[in-house]
C-alpha cells in the first residue's frame, strides 16, 4: 500500500516508525548529528522509546533517502563528505534549486514574502550571535517556504535529498568558521521576488548555493 507523507500530521496521530523517522531526518538535515556519526537500533530505540522494530524501519528508509549510510559490515553513520562531494551536491542544487524558484514566482505572493524577510532577519541574527544551528535550520527554512509554492513535490523530493546528505558536513563547517555578515544573496532572492524577476530570481538562487558552499570549503 502506497503511504502518503504529510509533514504537518499531529505527531500523537503518527506511527512509532513515523515518529522516529521524522525526528531523525530532522536531525540529519540540521546538522544535529555530526559527520560520520554511528547510530544503533538499540541507541534508536531507547531515545525514542520505541521497539527494534520502527527503529530499524526508519532507519532503512534514511539509507534509502541517503540521510544514512550503510556500510558492508552493517555500521550505519551519518554521511562524511569531502571536497568533491560537497562540489558536486551543489552543482546538483544549482540546476534544481532555480528551477524551483522559477515556478514558485507565479504564486510567490507579498504574504510568503514577508515571511521569508522574517526567516531571513533570524538567520542575520544567528550569524551575529554565532549559532550555527540557528542559521542552518533557518536557512533551510527559507528555501524551503519558496520551493513549497512551486507546487513541484517530486523536485523538491530530490532537493531534500541533497540537504540530507549535505546537513551534517555543513553545520560541522558552519561551526568551524566565524561569519560577521548574514547570505548576501538572500536580499537579492527576496528583491527578485518583489520585482517578478525571473532571470534575477534564477541567478541569485543559483550564485546562494554555489558561491555560499565554495566559502564554505575553501
């Protein structure tokens, strides 16, 4: 039987295997746990209070998703990025990403984007009291509420795929370095967005990805 995802489900509604499988991508995605993190089903399931069972459902659906690894020997860690890797998930990001963009414009009315300045002026303030969490949650958050009008759920399904197995490696970078200025691209997200500029909206979600990670590993 097909199960439908809704992410806004009352958690007291969900099943053992939901709710753990929620709360661990989260934390995935968020940089919660750290690169090359090892996890156990028995570790699982006594932080959710839960059976071996939805523990090892949830986590054979995140290796699925690439939000876990798996390795020959049965370890399952969070992913451990280099270089190349982070360089080619952002190149990846970089044909999606506008793409989503470009067909949330149509429907990017004043409310969402008042919404996303609020997101934006937390993420400024993260990076002003240096809380990485902060900012990487935030900074997910405002993508993400533009990408949900483009009404495209397969293409987001893929960006969150990339987020997945980004999170982790970028908060242990985020943490690593001090910024003192929020993402200059956001402001240009947000003015193309005012404008209805569609070449602008691509090119500055497009510079936000790529430029915003090659700081990051340099």
């Amino acid at each position: 039987m097909l199960r439908i995802n809704r992410p806004n489900a009352d958690p007291a509604l969900l099943s053992a295997h939901d709710r753990v499988y929620r709360s661990l991508r989260l934390q995935v995605m968020h940089g919660d746990l750290a690169p090359g993190h090892a996890l156990t089903l028995r570790g699982i399931g006594r932080e959710f209070a839960v059976s071996m069972t939805p523990a090892r459902e949830a986590v054979q659906r995140l290796v699925a998703e690439g939000a876990l690894t798996l390795s020959a020997s049965g370890r399952v860690t969070t992913p451990e990025l280099g270089q190349e890797r982070i360089e080619e998930l952002a190149s990846i990001r970089a044909l999606l990403e506008p793409e989503l963009g470009s067909r949330a414009l149509p429907r990017a009315h004043a409310a969402l984007i008042d919404r996303m300045e609020t997101i934006n002026n937390t993420i400024t303030e993260a990076v002003m009291q240096n809380d990485p969490a902060t900012y990487v949650r935030s900074n997910l958050e405002f993508h993400r509420t533009l990408y949900l009008r483009a009404q495209s759920p397969a293409m987001l399904a893929l960006v969150e795929t990339l987020w997945l197995q980004l999170g982790p490696t970028m908060r242990a970078l985020y943490s690593q370095i001090r910024r003192n200025t929020p993402p200059p691209h956001h402001r240009l997200i947000l003015a193309a967005l005012r404008a209805g500029d569609e070449p602008g909206l691509r090119l500055a979600l497009r510079a936000d990805v790529t430029q915003g990670l090659r700081h990051l590993v340099a």
